[in-house]
C-alpha cells in the first residue's frame, strides 16, 4: 500500500462539512459499509461503462460488488509475457501520484487564497473532462463561500492519499486510481478555540488518460454525501450545474443596514484622536489579512478587545469581492482573526501581527488573545453585517467607528458613585449567557432530560470514545454509559416518561439499544428493524412500551411491546416506499395516535398509529425536514426546522397549512433542532447548522440570537429543563455540552 502525505505550512483551513448534510446542513451518519457498496457499484458501472466510453473490444477491470476496497486486475489483452517483479506501468504509476498530489495540493490551497480560478494543470482540457471541471469549480466556490460564513478558514493541515489501488489500462493511455483521503484541520475560527477537525475514509476512484504532455485526470467519483447528485458521467446534466451556481447566487445576496453591539459592547475607545486613524487600521488590516488582493477592494471591520499606549487587541474581520473567470460568480472570501495593531511613538500604525498560519497557528492565536477576555465571543455576525452594508455604501465607515462617533456625541450623564457589593458572593452563572457544561471536544447529536429528575441527562455522542454519557448533576459532571452499547455513533435518544431508568438509543450504525437501569447497561433492540441507522426516536406518552423509529431509508418502524419486535409502518410514506428517509418524528400529546414525521419531501402525517400516512407538505413541499415540535398546550400548531431551506416553518392546523417563520434569523440558516417552551410555548429555541441558537418569544414571528458565551456554531441538540424551563441545554459540534439560564 502507497501513502502520500502531504502537509501544508502557510495556509488556512477552510470548512469540512461538519456532517453529511445538503450544502449547508448535516445528514445523520449512514453506515459506511453499505453506503460504499451502493455508490461503488453505482459509480463504477456509470464511470467505467459510460464516462470513459472505452470500446467493447478492450477489456475492462472488473466492477466490484460488495467491498469499498475496489480490488481489481489488470486487463486480460495485456501482452502475455513471463511475470517480473516490476509492473511495466510503474513509472506511470509514479507519475499518477505526482498528479493526483498536485491536484490535492490545490483543492486545498483555494481554503487559503478563496480562489477558485482553476485547477491547475492536472485535470485534462479535453471535451471529456470538461463537465467534471466546471462542476467541482462550482462546488469548491459553494464550499469556500459556506465556510466564509462560517468564520472559518485553513489554518494548517495535514492530509493523506491511502492508494489501494492503480490500474492503467488500454495500452497504456487509461488509468484508474482507488485511494482514501484524510486529513487533519486547524481552522482559523471567529471564536477563542482551537478547533481541529480530522477526516478519514474518503473514498475516491479517479479517472485519468494520458495526454502528449503526461497524465491527466478525466474524472473523480467520491463519497461524498454532500454532492450525491453529482454522481454521474460527464457531462454533467445542466440542473446540476444550475443547482450549484444558484446556492452561489444565494450566497451572494447582501445583507443590508448596520447592526449596533448590545449593551455594554465596547468597539473602540472613544477617543477623537484614535477615530481619526480608523483608515489607517483598516489598511493595515487589510494587508495584513488579505494581502492578494489590491487595498481598494478589501473592508475591514473590528471590535476592540484590549488596549494600551502601544497597541491596540482586536478581533478583526476582511472582506473582498471576487469573480471568478470560470464560475462566473460572485462570492466572497473573508478572514477573521485575533491580531493586535502595534503603535509607534505619533500613534501610528508600525505593524498588525495575527496568528502564523501552520503548525504554529494555535500557539500564535493564544498569544494575540488576551487573557482578561479569553471567555468572550466576538460580533462576528455584526462586523460581516455591516460588511455587506458597506459594499454598496463605500461612504460608510466601520462599525467600530459608528459606534465610537455616538458614543462620542452622546450627552454626558453624572456617573453614579461606587457602592460597595458582595460580588464574590454572586453566583458564578451569569443569566442569560452560555456556559461549557462539560464534555468539551465532543459532537453531541442527542440530548434526553429526565423528566421526573431533571438533573439526569443523557448524551448521544459521535466518534472515538463515543456512545451514551449520563450526568446526575445537571451537567457538571459526565461519565461514559456505554456497557454493552456496541456503537460509537448515537444520534437519537428517548427516555421512558413513567420509568425513566428506561433509556432507548438509536445509532448510526447498529440499529436500536435499550437500557433498563438508567444507562449501566445496554442490550441490543433490533428484531424486525431492517435499518441500522435510526435517526429519530420517539415514544408514547400514555403507553411508553408503544415506540417509533424514524430511520435513514428504511421509513419508520413501531414497536408495541418496549422494543422487543419492531414492524415497518411505511403506508403512504412518499411516493418511493423502497427508500423513506426519515429525520424527525414528534407525537401528539394529548392524542398519541398522532404522529408527524420530518422526511427528505417534508411532513408526513398518520392518525391512526402509523398504519397509514399522508403527505401534509402545503407550503412545505420537497423541504428537507430535520427537527419537529409540537405545541403541549395547543396541539395543532407544530413548528417544522428546515435542513435545507430558511428556516423554521409553523402550522397552526395540525400540518395542513404551513409558513416560513424566520424575521430576523439569517437567511441561510438549517435548522437541526427546535425546543418549546412547557409552560409558555410562544418561547422557542432554534439550533442552527452555522449561528448557535436563536430563541423566539412569540411564536415565531420573530427571532433573536441567544449567542453570548456560545462557542459553537454547529448546535445539533437542545432540551429544556421541564421542572425549570429557564434552563437550556445545547449538543454541538465538537464543543460538547452547553447550558444557560435564562431570564424571561
């Protein structure tokens, strides 16, 4: 087996999709094994047969079937000659690497720059390649873009090439590669983390022919789940293209009107002589954090973290807009980092430091923040805003400098005297502001409260180490639950309401485990479950031995008797009963034999146990609905979160009739879970795929953002606390367990 490494220095990572998701939001995890076999046989009989249109005559490799290793032999025409030690097609085996490294090298480097003016000279200029080109520079365009408004960027990374196999082929000018990628992330990231992301198992089968100047590539197939649609020989169908450069369009629209900071934020000193400077920093900024870019089309926002007679701590944020020659589109790229501006002896700016990118980024990000504010999250949100405003209103100064010059004009008022207060004796939970809640570094998919003990909550957690962690003290402390629970995936999580030591867990890779005494031990609930990965749980109110799974293309299935045997329930689910992906399920509570469930074409409805559904999509029609809850006082308005569209939908007659319901969250916002409030349901909580967690207090006609003290973007999970509805708990992405407590 070949490995190729390569590790980068001086660039930035961009955004991995934090899941498998549509572009902007994570699907459930699919087993891999059987999601490779499908793709694989689908890929290979599509590239091999129908993109490389090689003649019938040639012989072909043979199409595997039932393993992603892609195993392989040379074709049978070869010239019949005495076995040697040394294949007669190394050396283009060695020049196919080389290839391949460089056109890694360059799909990672446009994370750095944002330019996505080409491939480099590794991909065929051919007719034949020419669908492949043209769509994975659209799609690297759309992942540059969502990682932008992620505030994220490659910082360092490390990636591997794991070759199981090379094949050349037809005398030598075809060519098909198999290898894994993977690789290891340090982004540059709008908050005070260290956020590494490491991804392996990327399967790829690379088409490549010989060209009179050496080896090109035609074609890549991969797994990925984001791109599924892209599955196809070239060319590649125009809907595709079109679908593509419209998310680009999306992305590109602006976004209007200043946003001033919240009480009590502070920008910049307020200080006449330091406003006056403001276009002194913004071009130091600038070239400092966009420096391939001319100064003229670069804007600069920043808010102000600490300062002295010398320099100025800030958290800073650039911004250009680029067309690239290829898509033809507008996007984008941005930078967003701590950097401190030193000052000389006039007050000037003598030089801006941010963090060296490369192995050293994280050792250079510590040392820019100060330590008096470590804890605190930058407006990011509201610089990129008024970055927007700015690009059609070049007159406008920064926000910093908006909310200096009001400061500045504002009338002065006697400040009060001290008072002298027990501040050491107030809680160390500040209202109102999230606070890390304990398995930091973890993705959470799933949360369950206890709802006759509140204080014991259970997470379904994602990757090595993995499983169910319990917690008896609301969170302070967790410890592994995971006897017996032979998955390292959980991503839906349910508990008994009249016995809540009974705990159900659905995973990503091994069906259904059940546990009777509060999570000390798990057995295996899978008979008559015909899908591995179960996204959704959800259980009976009245007649907790009565549970439905929602699974990731098996449809639902019930159970009447605590999980012992499970039936499919798929009636009328979708048009395409052999393939029902089901994210969300939620049941009426004070009418359980009503169920909703959130599907790939929207909301399905049966009122009758599951025995037969029905499609009930008006305004909701082929949305991708991920999250559902329902109203405990008033059954029939139930809120739907998008995956794939703005944002959170409403019904107020029992799914009949649906509408948008987003004023004021961010347009491209996927939502992944929605929690109401038990005892005043107008109040809902909103976990987002890109912006944290917004709350609405009235119903959903309007959103706030409930960020302060969030330091994770990725909110997959929320419960409320049921004796104490002012406590919140957040599952996120890689920054483990968040709670906050809320004053209404």
């Amino acid at each position: 087996m070949n490995i190729t490494r390569k590790t980068i220095i001086s660039l930035f990572l961009v955004a991995v999709l934090l899941t498998g998701c549509n572009r902007f939001t994570p699907l459930p995890a699919l087993d891999p094994t059987s999601a490779m076999e499908t793709f694989v046989s689908f890929a290979m009989t599509s590239v091999v047969g129908t993109q490389l249109a090689i003649p019938t005559a040639t012989p072909m490799p043979p199409v595997p079937t039932s393993t992603p290793t892609f195993s392989a032999t040379e074709p049978t025409a070869l010239p019949s000659t005495p076995p040697t030690p040394v294949s007669p097609y190394e050396a283009d085996h060695e020049e196919i690497r080389k290839v391949i490294d460089a056109y890694f090298d360059t799909v990672y480097s446009m994370r750095n720059s944002f330019q996505v003016d080409g491939l480099g000279d590794s991909i065929s200029t051919s007719q034949e390649a020419n669908g492949f080109l043209r769509t994975e520079l659209r799609k690297r365009a759309v992942d540059i873009v969502w990682a932008r408004q992620n505030y994220l960027r490659y910082a360092s990374y490390e990636y591997t090439l794991d070759y199981s196999e090379i094949v050349v082929f037809d005398a030598g000018q075809r060519a098909r590669a198999n290898f894994t990628e993977g690789n290891s992330i340090v982004y540059e990231s709008s908050i005070p983390s260290g956020l590494v992301s490491r991804m392996s198992g990327k399967k790829h089968i690379m088409n490549l022919k010989k060209e009179q100047d050496g080896w090109k590539i035609i074609y890549d197939v991969y797994d990925d789940q984001s791109h599924r649609s892209l599955y196809a020989p070239t060319p590649f169908p125009n809907d595709v293209l079109k679908g593509l450069d419209q998310q680009l369009i999306r992305l590109n629209e602006g976004q209007g009107g200043p946003l001033l900071p919240g009480e009590g934020k502070s920008y910049i000193p307020s200080d006449p002589a330091q406003l006056e400077k403001w276009e002194e920093y913004e071009s130091a900024l600038a070239e400092k954090l966009l420096p391939q870019y001319p100064r003229d089309k670069v804007l600069c926002e920043w808010e102000l973290m600490e300062r002295s007679e010398q320099k100025i701590n800030v958290w800073a944020m650039c911004l250009t807009t680029i067309t690239s020659p290829e898509i033809g589109i507008y996007y984008f790229p941005a930078a967003s980092v701590p950097a401190v501006i030193h000052l000389d002896a006039e007050g000037g700016v003598k030089s801006v430091e941010i963090p060296e990118y490369g192995e050293n980024y994280i050792a250079g990000f510590w040392k820019l923040v100060p330590n008096t504010v470590w804890n605190q999250s930058p407006n990011v949100s509201a610089m990129e805003k008024h970055l927007h405003w700015r690009r059609t209103h070049p007159a406008e100064p920064p926000l910093v400098v908006l909310n200096a010059a009001a400061i500045l004009l504002a009338t002065p008022t006697a400040t009060p005297a001290p008072t002298a207060t027990a501040m050491q004796a107030t809680p160390i939970i500040e209202s109102n502001v999230w606070i890390s809640h304990g398995l930091e570094g973890e993705t959470i998919y799933a949360l369950a409260i206890d709802p006759l003990t509140p204080t014991t909550l259970y997470a379904g957690v994602y990757g090595d180490g993995g499983g169910v962690f319990k917690t008896t003290d609301g969170g302070w402390n967790w410890y592994a639950a995971n006897n017996g629970l032979t998955s390292v995936i959980v991503q839906s999580l349910v508990i008994d309401p009249k016995t809540p030591t009974t705990v159900y867990a659905g995973t990503g890779n091994n069906g259904i485990f059940k546990s009777t005494d509060g999570g000390g031990t798990w057995n295996k609930s899978n008979i008559g479950l015909k899908n591995s990965t179960v996204a959704a749980l959800a259980i009976d109110p009245t007649t907790p031995t009565t549970l439905y799974a929602g699974t990731s293309g098996g449809g639902v299935f019930k159970s009447t008797n605590g999980g012992a045997n499970w039936s499919v329930i798929n009636t009328g689910l979708t048009a395409d009963s052999s393939y029902v992906f089901v994210s969300a399920l939620a049941i009426d509570p004070t009418t359980p034999t009503t169920i909703y469930a959130g599907t790939l074409d929207g909301v399905f409805k049966s009122v009758d146990g599951g025995a037969n559904w029905s499609a009930f999509n008006t305004g909701l029609a082929d949305i991708h609905v991920i999250a559902l809850v329902i109203d405990p006082t008033m059954p029939t308005t139930i809120y739907a979160g998008a995956n794939d569209s703005c944002c959170v939908f409403k019904s107020t007659d029992g799914g009949a009739n649906w509408n948008a319901s987003y004023t004021d969250m961010e347009w491209n916002t996927g939502i992944l879970a929605l929690a109401i409030d038990p005892t005043m349901p107008t109040t809902i909580y909103a976990g987002t795929f890109n912006l944290g967690v917004f709350k609405s207090t009235n119903g959903g006609k309007s959103w706030s953002l409930l960020r302060k003290g969030m330091l994770a973007n990725v909110v997959n999970a929320l419960v409320i606390d049921p004796k104490t509805p002012t406590t919140l708990y957040a599952g996120t992405w890689d920054h483990g367990a968040f709670v906050i407590h809320l004053v209404k």
